[in-house]
C-alpha cells in the first residue's frame, strides 16, 4: 500500500497531516466518486472489483479519515441566473494580524462569494465570486465590496471564457 499524507482541519481551524494508507482500490473509487457521487455502492463495488460491504467499508473509512471531506451537488451557475464569474484581487492598507483577521470574518458574507484565498505576490487575497450580470456586480461591489474592512485596493477581473473547471483532483 502506498502511504499518503492527509490535511484536515481540527476544531481550531487550522490543518494537520494525518497519514492515510491508500491503494489502488481506494484510488479508483476516488476517482469514481469524483465523477459520480450518486452513483450506488452496489455500482461502485463492481466498478472497482469489489464486495458491496468491502466497498462500503473503504468508503466510510476514506470519510472518517477525511479523505473525502463531504458530498455536494454541482449546480449549473446559468440555470440560476448566476452566470457571471468575477475573480477580485484585493490589497489591504495594514499587513497586521487583526486587518487580516477582520477581512476574513468579513468576506464570508459576501453575496455570491465562493472562494477567497491568502496569496503571495501584489495582492493580499483573491476572491471567486458569481453574480448576474455587470448590473447586479456593480450593486454588490458598491454595497459589500467597497465597505469590507481595511481594503485599500479592490481590482475586479470580469470571466470572458472559463476555459477549464473541474472540481476533481489527480489520483
């Protein structure tokens, strides 16, 4: 069995490795749930050669391990008038702890936001977010956007194409 390292988050937050035995069994049902989480386990086990209970059992070990962290839905952003996809690159005027710290409590409620990220380089973070149209992102940018805490700068890249998304990793 090839050993794999595993970060999940602890009640604090913050994340540690947790070594996780995988092999090529549980590398193919990844690979499987990764493009069909409905699929049945009774599927999924012929799938990867094995018994349904055997199956079940991987499968409950790869979530208690974190592993397979949860199961979503994907929704179609078009069908639910969400189809423009802003990427924000914002600088904060302080690099202290506490601007840090109250941006991020901030952002998360943000209206359409899903994803913000530290980053290194010319911005401080850069966040994903999905909105209507220029009209309804205009709206959000002057409601929530220009009133999040200690930004100094906001700079908002509009998606022409998205070229590539996926949510599945490599394994």
């Amino acid at each position: 069995m090839r050993q794999s390292s595993n970060r999940i988050a602890n009640a604090k937050g913050t994340s540690e490795a947790l070594p996780v035995e995988m092999d090529r069994t549980d590398r193919a049902i990844l690979r499987t749930l990764q493009r069909d989480a409905t699929i049945s386990n009774v599927a999924l086990a012929a799938k990867v050669n094995l018994s349904a209970p055997a199956c079940l059992r991987r499968v409950s070990r790869l979530r208690e391990t974190g592993i397979i962290s949860r199961t979503v839905a994907l929704l179609n952003p078009r069908a639910l008038n969400a189809s423009m996809l802003v990427l924000i690159g914002v600088v904060l005027d302080r690099s202290t702890p506490e601007s840090f710290s109250d941006f991020e409590k901030a952002v998360v409620k943000v209206s359409g936001c899903l994803e913000c990220h530290v980053v290194a380089g010319e911005f401080d973070y850069f966040m994903l977010l999905r909105t209507r149209d220029n009209e309804d992102f205009n709206r959000l940018h002057a409601e929530q956007l220009l009133h999040l805490p200690g930004v100094r700068q906001i700079r908002s890249f509009m998606v022409l194409k998205q070229v590539l998304t996926t949510t599945e990793l490599s394994i």
